[in-house]
C-alpha cells in the first residue's frame, strides 16, 4: 500500500462496523488496568455515603485509596472478602505507580 503520508486512513465498510470499545465499570475512572468479572459485582461506599459500582479488581484497587470507604453491605461474602483481601495487599491509587 503506497499511500502518501497526508492521505487519510481507510474508513471501516459498511458490512463490516467497527468494533466496539470494551465497556469499563464505574470504578475505573483512572485505573487503565482490565476489569475482572462483571462490571457490577460489588458496591463501594465512601465516608461521605457516595456509592460506585464496579468489578472485584477496581473495587479492591479503590478501596485500597480511600480512607473510611467500605463494601455495601448487601455485597456477598465471598466478593466483598475478595475485595478486602486483595485491598490490604496494595498501596493507594496503585495505578500511579505502575502496579
């Protein structure tokens, strides 16, 4: 394909639509990481009584940046200790330093 460098790109065909950008759940505002399981597994509640939902993985990465925050209690036991669990393990707002 020798193209000039100013030519434009080719536009996707009409029998063939672009594909979709992949959804993210609400607690990954930020974090450029990939959710994990569904995007609405759990609930965050902050000190101010602000919910956001999002997956196991963004869940536990938020909870680990925000000072009183808590897991809904309507949350079910084995996620809501995921999510604690893997909290501990990780520095605040672990995506600004790489991890």
């Amino acid at each position: 394909m020798n193209q000039p460098l100013d030519a434009s790109p080719p536009r996707p065909s009409a029998d063939r639509p672009a594909a979709p950008a992949p959804r993210r759940c609400a607690a990954a505002a930020k974090d450029p990481t990939p959710c994990e399981g569904p995007r609405e597994a759990a609930t965050l509640v902050d000190r101010q009584g602000t919910e956001v939902a999002g997956c196991v993985h963004h869940c536990a990465r938020l909870l680990a940046g925000l000072e009183g925050a808590r897991v809904h209690p309507f949350v079910p036991t084995s996620q809501a200790l995921e999510i604690y669990s893997r909290a501990r393990e990780l520095p605040p707002f672990a995506w600004e330093i790489g991890r």
